[in-house]
C-alpha cells in the first residue's frame, strides 16, 4: 500500500512491507463467477464516457461501479494484460484497495469502543505499553482518537524507510517483492525518527494538526489484537467481511499473489521509459492489505453511511473532521476516523470517500452521506513522478463524483 500524499519518498518503500501470518479468512475465496455489463443503457453509457477518459489520460486498464438500493451500474476500458485489446479487464477483477482498508480497521476499532471495550481517549500506552517510545516519541500523549484521525504526529513508517531509493527502480521492486516484515518491525522503522509534534498534552484527542500516516492504523491493528485477543485478520472476517456477505474480500497475509480474475498492475517508476509488471507485490497490514472487488466496496461503503455497521455515538464520531489540506488535490477535503469528507459540485451535502493507491494500483471511491449510493473503480495503472498521473487522479475523482451525484 502506498500512501495517499503526493511525492514519491512515501510511496517507494512499499515494497519492503507485509502483514502478519495468514490466519483462516485469509485463504483464497471460491472462483468469481465473471459477469457482464449492469445498469440501464443511459446509465452505462455515462459510466463508461468517464471510464474512457481515465484510459485516455494513458491508463491501461479501469473497472467501475456504481451501486444503490435498485442495483449497480457497471463500466470498464482498456485491456487486462498487455497482449491487447482481445483481453479486456475482467469483470469483477480482484484489486489491492491499498489505504482503503484504513476505513474497514477504522470500523472495527469503533465497534469496539462501543461495546465498551476501549475509549477513543484511551492513549496508545494503555494498550501497547512502552510500544511508543524513543527519539521524542511518546504514547502517553497520542490517543485512539489521533491514530485514526491522522493527528498523531507519527512518522509514516513508509516514508522513513532507508530502502526507499532503491525502491524506486525496476530492479529494487523484483528484489522486495515477496518479502514480508511484521507490524512490530514497522513501528520500530517509524519511530527511529522525531515525531512531527506530540498531540495537546490536556487533551490530545482534539488535535488538530494533521499528517497522514500508515503507522498509526498498525498501531489501530496492534490495539485490536490487544483488545480482543484475535488477529486483526480474524476480526475483520468476523465483523465486516461475513456480516456483510463480501465473499470477495480477504486479507492476503504474506502472500503477494492476487486472485483471478484480475488484470495486470503496471507502474511506471521514475525516469524509466516503460512500465513494470507489480502485480505480485508485497503489502501492509490493517493500513493497507485488503483485497477486493469493486461490488464488495461498494456494499460496505453503503453498510456503514446507512449505519448499519456502528452504533449512532460511534458514527457521529466518525464524521468529526479535521482539515487535511495537503493529502489530495482536491479542495476543502477533512479527514474523520478512517474516512474523509469533500465538498462537491451539484451536492448540498458532499461526499465521503477514502481512496488507496499500491503499486500499479489507485482505488477511488465515494459514497453519498445517507448510504444511498456509492461509487467505486479501480484503475491498473501508477505513475511515479509523472504529471500524468495527477491527470489519470483528477479524472479517477470525476467519475466518483459525477457518479454520486446522479449525473
């Protein structure tokens, strides 16, 4: 998984992470049986006008979907591999989400401060004592609140990595690609450097100052586990992916393998003039490590805007925000615990969304405040240091948007 902040010193040491040992969700789902095109005509014609203007920014592949209560709607372009346009991408193609699995951990450590089981002004050392500390670093002054709102001032585990450079390289990603390291060894990464600030000493859930960090929802998972005493794996199985019926999202573990169908995940690295085959790569954790599909994205997102998946006081505190003004470019975007909030052209009431970018990979999704409708897609394409690829990012946003607000 690769963080969402332009620049590519946090994305590049992606490639040296992965998460814990497999458990029993995280084994393969059944085949997917592969479907066609769903929606009225006028609807997929729509759909597919803004799945074509990604491909045309140079993306080799997209798969979209837009779903409500009287079904989905669904678009692809371009092809799953490189041997031509005879292949196109599947329906229903598996995907890594990358960071927005951040929602789905967010979830679960808010089902569990409402039953009871932990407060959001709990800090970090009442539940990982001594887990914190070292070069200023302190967790007797970042809460549960913090971790998942962003607000922590810990460094992105991603971004201190001393391999990055070589990441950066055809060569580094074929020599990290099916290593793993475990949640413990990257918070040891992220805190060999100073925070970026230490939260309000009185009251350190309501900071304000924000900075995206992949470190703080591994610390979330490592909570989870102390709580509950299961794997991260196993309670996002129990709670979200069996509840919700999503038979095509699994945690992968350690293994950098992605199910069939699939299409191939191509990333341009820096300063090289064709683009690599990433589709086997290693991944995060509960920051960043789920698999799915854009239907199965799509039910949980409309699950947990509809509240069905946390109790009202949760919820609310879910949607308390704080600017994130330097994560997307995008104007007027907060960020709450685990999910963001924009505003958006033709909608009173904005969009909620999160979005999740790995190698070869950018997840963008948004669903409408009341759960109503929600929008997902999945483009097999990454450019690092390209300013195509903010063009592919901004009409990737466009279809989510145009699509949430009914066109």
């Amino acid at each position: 998984m690769i963080s969402r902040r332009r620049g590519l010193a946090t994305a590049a040491a992606t490639l040296l992470t992965a998460g814990a040992a497999p458990t029993a969700a995280t084994a393969a789902p059944p085949p997917l049986r592969t479907t066609g095109p769903h929606g009225d005509s006028r609807s997929r014609a729509r759909l597919q006008r803004d799945a074509d203007a990604i491909l045309a920014t140079g993306a080799t592949g997209v798969l979209a979907e837009v779903q409500t209560a009287d079904g989905r709607t669904t678009a692809r372009a371009g092809r799953a591999d490189g041997s031509g346009p005879r292949h196109p991408v599947p329906w229903d193609a598996y995907y890594r989400i990358g960071s927005d699995t951040k929602t789905f951990t967010a979830v679960l450590v808010l089902q569990l401060v409402g039953e009871g089981r932990l407060a959001l002004t709990d800090t970090v050392e009442r539940w990982l004592p001594g887990a914190v500390r070292g070069n200023g670093n302190d967790g007797r002054r970042i809460t549960v609140a913090n971790l998942l709102r962003q607000t922590s001032g810990l460094n992105d585990y991603l971004a201190v990595s001393p391999d990055a450079a070589d990441a950066f390289t055809p060569a580094g990603y074929r020599r990290s690609r099916f290593l793993s390291t475990v949640p413990e060894d990257q918070l040891k990464a992220a805190l060999t450097q100073p925070p970026l600030w230490l939260p309000n000493a009185g009251h350190p859930e309501r900071e304000s100052r924000w900075g995206y960090s992949n470190t703080n929802y591994v610390l979330a998972g490592l909570i989870v586990e102390r709580v509950t005493g299961h794997s991260w794996e196993q309670e996002i199985h129990d709670r979200l992916i069996e509840p919700l019926g999503l038979r095509h999202t699994l945690t992968p573990g350690t293994s950098p393998y992605v199910p069939a169908p699939t299409a191939t995940a191509y990333t341009w690295f820096p300063d090289v003039e064709r683009p690599t085959d990433t589709t086997l790569a290693s991944v995060g954790w509960a920051d960043g490590s789920l698999i799915s599909t854009t239907h199965d994205h799509g039910v949980f997102l409309r699950a947990l805007m509809s509240g069905r998946l946390l109790r009202p006081a949760q919820f609310a505190a879910m949607k308390e925000t704080v600017a994130a003004d330097d994560w997307i470019a995008a104007p007027g975007v907060r960020y709450g615990l685990g999910i963001a909030w924009r505003p958006v052209a033709g909608s009173r009431d904005g969009i909620w969304f999160h979005g999740g970018t790995h190698l070869g990979i950018v997840s963008e999704s948004g669903v409408t405040p009341d759960g109503a409708r929600a929008a997902t897609s999945a483009t097999f394409t990454l450019r690092m240091g390209d300013p195509a690829q903010d063009t592919q990012d901004a009409a990737g946003r466009w279809l989510i948007e145009r699509a949430l607000t009914g066109w």
